[in-house]
C-alpha cells in the first residue's frame, strides 16, 4: 500500500519536499553571495581529524561541545568529562582575584591543558579556552585597553586595527589563552541599544573593511605564538534590533539581512576567521512577514546560510546560555540549537547535564550522529589549525607579561585615542589650548577610570571597580598633570565654589556610568538626551561656563547622544567615546605644544549620526551627519544649537 503523506502519496510528496528545497537554495544564493577569500582546506589536517573523530565515544565528542565557565569546574573534570573548551566571562579571573598575576593565569591555563591531555580518548585533545578580550586583553589586572569599537570606528584606519588585533592578541597569548570572543561586527542601527560601543558604525562598508582588518591582526599566523582565534560576532542582526531591545527582534528582510547586517562577515570570512558566536537575538522577515524566532534555533542562518551558501568551515558556538531562549529548550538541553548548527554549546554552568542530556538525544534520534560529527569535526578542526595540538599555550613559546603595558602597547593606545576623537566644535578657535596660565578639569568622569574604559573592563558592566585597580593607567586629570605640570592642573569634581577666573582654560568632562549589555539600554521612550540622564553634568557646567574663561567639554559615552546643551556651553566640544586606559591621548589633543603650536590634529570623524533631540537621529532630527568632524583649520563657527525638549515626540520610532 502506497503511504500518504498529509494528503499526498509519498512519491508526490518526496516531489514537493525537493521542489520546496530546491526554491529554497535558489533564494538563498539570489540573496546571499558567496564569501570569497577562505583558504581551501588542508587535505593532511582534514585526514588527521576525519581520524581522531572516528575513534571518539559519543560521550567524548559531546564533551567536546561543551564549554563550561571557570568558576564552574575544575581541571580534573574536564579530563573526566572530556570537555572541549572552557571561558572566563566578563568577572571571573583564577581563585576569583580581580588582580590575578600574568603567572595566576598561566598557572590556570596550563593546569586545564595538561588535563585535557590526560584523557582515556586513544588520541588526547587538548581543551581551548575562550576570553572576551574586546578592546585589548580587557579582564586582565594591568593590562593596556584601548578605545571601544565606536571610538575606534571614527578613526576610519582598518590598518590601526591589524595592529590593534595583533598587540590583543599578543596580551592574550601572554595570559595562556588562545580565543578571543572578537571583533563584534553589529552595524547598529539603533543608538538606544546598550552595547552600541561594541559597534564601528553604522556603515556596513566600513564594518566589513573593519571586520576583515581585525580578524587579520588577531589570528595573524594561525599556529604561531602571536596568533589568537578570532570570533565574528554576534550571527546574524543584533544591531537591528527594534527600539535597539538588548537580545531584541530584527525586524527588516532578509535582503537587507545580507547588505547591512552582514557585511562585517564577508570581510571575517575574507580574512579566514576560526569561529563565529550566535547573537541572542530574533529575526522576523518583513519581507514576508515569517517569523523566524531566536537565532540560537535558526537553521537556515546558521547552517544553510553561514555554513553552506558562505562557506564557513571553522566552529559555531552559543552565547553565554543562548540555547535557554529557544523555545523548548533549557540551559541545558537543545537539541534544536544543535541541529540549527551550533557546534560547542556555551553553558558555563549546568555542563553536567548539558553532557548526558545531549547524549540521550542523539540515542533517541533527536540529534543525527551526523551533525555530532561535524561539529566535532569543526572543533578539532580549528584546534589543529591553531597549534594547540603542538604544546600547552602556557609553557610553550608565548610572549611575555610586559606585552600588557609595554611602553610600546601603551603608545599604540595613546595613538589609537587621538585618532578617536571627534571635534564637534571649536569656536573661536580655543584648541589648541596654549601653555599658559592655569587649568581647571571639572566633572567626576576626569578621575575616573571605569567611567573612561566603560563596560566590559576588569568586570563585565565594568561598574564593579575603581580607579586603583588600572595601575598602569591615566586618566585625563593624570594626564592632563603630566603634560603640564602638577602646579598648573586644579581639580573639581563638581565646579562648586571654585573662582573660573583664576584660570586660563577650563577643561569640563561629562561621561556615561559604566555599562554593557542589558543594563546600558536607553529604553524606548527615554530621551536620548546625554543631560536629562546625567544632570549633574550640566549642573557642573552651568557652574564654570559663561565666566569668560574658554571651557573645553569632553564627553566619554558609549553611543552618539543629544548634547546641544552641553556644546552650547562650551567654546570646544569633543566626543571622546570610551577611550580606555590611555587618557594622554586626550592630553595630546587637547593641549599645544611647548611652541604654541599644535603637536596633532583631529582627523575623527563620525561613524554615526549624532542626534539633535531626545529622539534617534532618523526621527528626532540629525545634528551632525555620520562623517562630521572638525579639524584645527576648519575655523568653523557652530554658533548656538536648538535646546528645545521634545517630550514624546518620537512616534516613528514605534513603527
């Protein structure tokens, strides 16, 4: 008896099913062009894997898939579990000691990797551990952070980022690690979103050209010991999100997935990148109005797109507990996240059920042995490729602690700040400010490290430390008392009961709290306004402005936001994003030379619009479009700005 098959008889409906397929792939490859520039595979490296891989157990392989946090196993338990890789997140260091030792975490690293490599398996794997190192080596006591990705982004140099990926990864080799969970590739489109910073532009030309240049810098020579794992990150539309929601819905088509979204892979994938992590956000397609729900679950992105049409054949990995938020699925247990295409499971602590869970479904044939086997085969794959096969990362050849904070990392970040900043206003001409007299610096953010590192420094939300704990460090008052003296350098906090007309200049820094995701959203529809979130800003420079002394303001904040208050008491503005640990790269923007002349110019220009009012620029009005940027000779006069509060007047940004 023939079957029928929801109306159909099998043969009609194998007939339907290929046709449907068949559409499918024609769509895919009308709207998604292949990747170029991916090395070929190497035939001895994939014979080599195509072995270790048939010898394994399924408990060995899926143990492989996993990638618990440090804080949740030891080393004898990844020998025991045959645990592929291991994490540190934002907040966790060796013993849990904030200000671990280059040694502490050697120690650590090399403990794992040894028991890797004392497994009962008949060829021992060694383990890889993962670290978000985003702006430099960033959880590291001591280490050297450059500017976040947004500062970075207005600096338009993708050369200065091959360089800025390959002094990370030289820190991050200097640690005992081999993975760094970067670059982020997001092309934000909406400001609101709380890791905006971790965002270049706006411009997906600029990301690809962007995400090619850091990919390059961070993995080098793979196998050498100055060559990390980069990730691109996070697959596919977290910058799109509606209303910028942390882990929010992209709602746009997949058409517009493919030019904007995409963009800062095609230039990852140029550059060969290892691994690529799942964005925690959503896709519906306005295009047809299909819901595709969490990317974590989303097999036609991950393994018909990314890993198929684009060509992508080094690992897939989660983020941070992603598969929970597929429907179904728990921290633990998803087999439809592994069937979409994710590889090595990020479970950073409920691994030991992730483990026997996993291997029961693909025992009950929810998981095919054929997808265990090729994310095993991909991790291995990257393994092999990386050199870790050769000798433990922590005894092996590795550069040494200084790579942190040599003279020669720290004056690539002072470099790197100088050519961040964007100048938005010189009236008058007050920048450069002469050598002169003295100078007031105003506003807390001036002492304060957190506040110009930002999120993901030392902890995750980067709110959790205090200026001591950036020994090898300046803020813009050190810096500033560096560069002229101490004498000639005042400080206030809040500008309260001091005589402006004391001094020559006056030198005022606003700046954001420290954040990053999920706390760090401008929720919808909170203003945009940098003051009516921070007013002590502007009550600080209300304070010291209008006194006839030039005051120069200096914003750090993660994202372009409305400040026209703040510009209109100022002679001189200049957004200096989340600049790092380097605060004499402001210095040297600021201040003129000991001739009187100036020793830089600003070259920043800005890779976002900047808004007017409280709305996003695209609905509240632009005030400086994306590409903005004064220079030392544009003798421009900005004149005063509209200050009008547009209380609710962000309508289109419900659509």
């Amino acid at each position: 008896m023939m079957k029928v098959w929801g109306g159909l008889t099998r043969p009609k409906a194998m007939l339907c099913l290929a046709a449907g397929l068949l559409a499918s792939s024609v769509a895919t490859a009308q709207t998604w062009p292949k990747a170029t520039g991916q090395q070929p595979l190497d035939p001895a490296i994939e014979a080599r894997v195509k072995a270790i891989v048939a010898g394994m157990t399924l408990e060995q392989k899926v143990g492989q898939m996993a990638q618990p946090d440090i804080r949740s196993i030891k080393p004898d338990e990844v020998r025991r579990y045959y645990i592929g890789s291991i994490l540190n997140g934002g907040g966790a260091w060796p013993a849990m000691n904030m200000h671990s030792s280059v040694d502490d975490w050697l120690k650590l690293s090399d403990a794992f990797y040894r028991a890797s490599m004392s497994t009962d398996m008949k060829v021992k794997v060694p383990v890889i551990w993962g670290t978000d190192a985003v702006h430099g080596h960033n959880n590291i006591y001591g280490a050297t952070l450059f500017p976040h990705n947004v500062g970075l982004g207005a600096a338009h140099d993708p050369a200065l980022m091959t360089r800025i990926g390959h002094a990370t990864a030289k820190q991050v080799r200097a640690t005992g690690i081999t993975w760094a969970f970067a670059p982020t590739l997001a092309v934000v489109q909406n400001p609101r979103w709380g890791r905006s910073y971790e965002s270049y532009s706006s411009d997906p030309a600029l990301v690809r050209s962007y995400g090619e240049a850091m990919v390059k810098g961070l993995q080098g020579q793979l196998g050498s010991p100055t060559s990390v794992l980069a990730t691109a990150k996070h697959w596919l539309g977290d910058g799109g999100t509606f209303h910028g929601i942390d882990q929010g819905d992209a709602r746009t088509s997949e058409t517009n997935l493919y030019r904007t979204h995409a963009a800062g892979y095609y230039g990852a994938l140029k550059a060969n990148v290892q691994t690529v992590m799942v964005s925690y956000s959503s896709f519906t397609d306005t295009a047809t109005g299909k819901k595709w729900g969490k990317m974590h679950g989303n097999a036609h992105l991950v393994g018909d797109v990314l890993k198929r049409r684009l060509g992508f054949d080094g690992l897939v990995v989660s983020d941070w507990n992603g598969v929970e938020q597929v429907p179904g699925c728990t921290k633990w247990h998803c087999p439809q996240a592994i069937n979409a295409g994710i590889d090595m499971v990020m479970v950073p602590d409920d691994w030991k059920q992730f483990i026997p869970a996993t291997v029961q479904d693909v025992r009950a044939g929810r998981i095919p042995m054929s997808r265990i086997d090729d994310a095993v085969t991909r991790i291995i794959r990257v393994k092999l490729k990386s050199g870790l096969f050769d000798a433990s990362p922590a005894t092996g050849q590795h550069p040494g602690a200084e790579v942190l904070h040599s003279a020669e990392v720290r004056e690539l970040a002072r470099e790197a700040v100088r050519k961040s900043l964007v100048l938005l206003k010189n009236d008058r001409n007050v920048l450069p400010l002469r050598p002169q007299g003295k100078v007031l610096v105003v506003g807390k953010g001036a002492d304060s490290l957190p506040m110009q590192a930002g999120g993901w420094s030392l902890t995750w939300q980067g709110d959790q430390t205090k200026t001591s704990d950036y020994p090898n460090a300046d803020t813009l008052l050190s810096a500033m008392k560096k560069s002229l003296g101490a004498n000639r350098v005042d400080y206030s906090a809040d500008g309260v009961g001091v005589d402006v007309r004391r001094y020559s200049a006056v030198v005022m820094v606003a700046a954001e709290q420290p954040y990053a995701e999920g706390k760090g959203d401008i929720t919808f529809p909170a203003t945009m306004r940098h003051s009516a979130r921070y007013p002590n800003d502007l009550k600080a420079l209300n304070r010291v402005s209008g006194k006839g002394v030039p005051v120069v303001t200096v914003l750090y904040s993660g994202r372009p936001v409305s400040a026209n208050d703040l510009i209109n008491r100022s002679d001189a503005f200049v957004a200096a994003w989340l600049p790092g640990t380097e605060g004499l790269g402001i210095a040297d923007m600021l201040l003129a030379g000991t001739n009187g002349k100036r020793a830089y110019d600003f070259t920043g220009r800005l890779s976002f619009d900047w808004p007017a009012g409280d709305c996003l620029p695209r609905t509240g009005g632009v005030q400086f479009r994306r590409g903005y940027g004064l220079s030392l000779t544009s003798h421009k006069h900005l004149g005063k700005l509209p200050e009008k509060v547009l209380v609710m007047a962000c309508p289109a940004e419900s659509r």
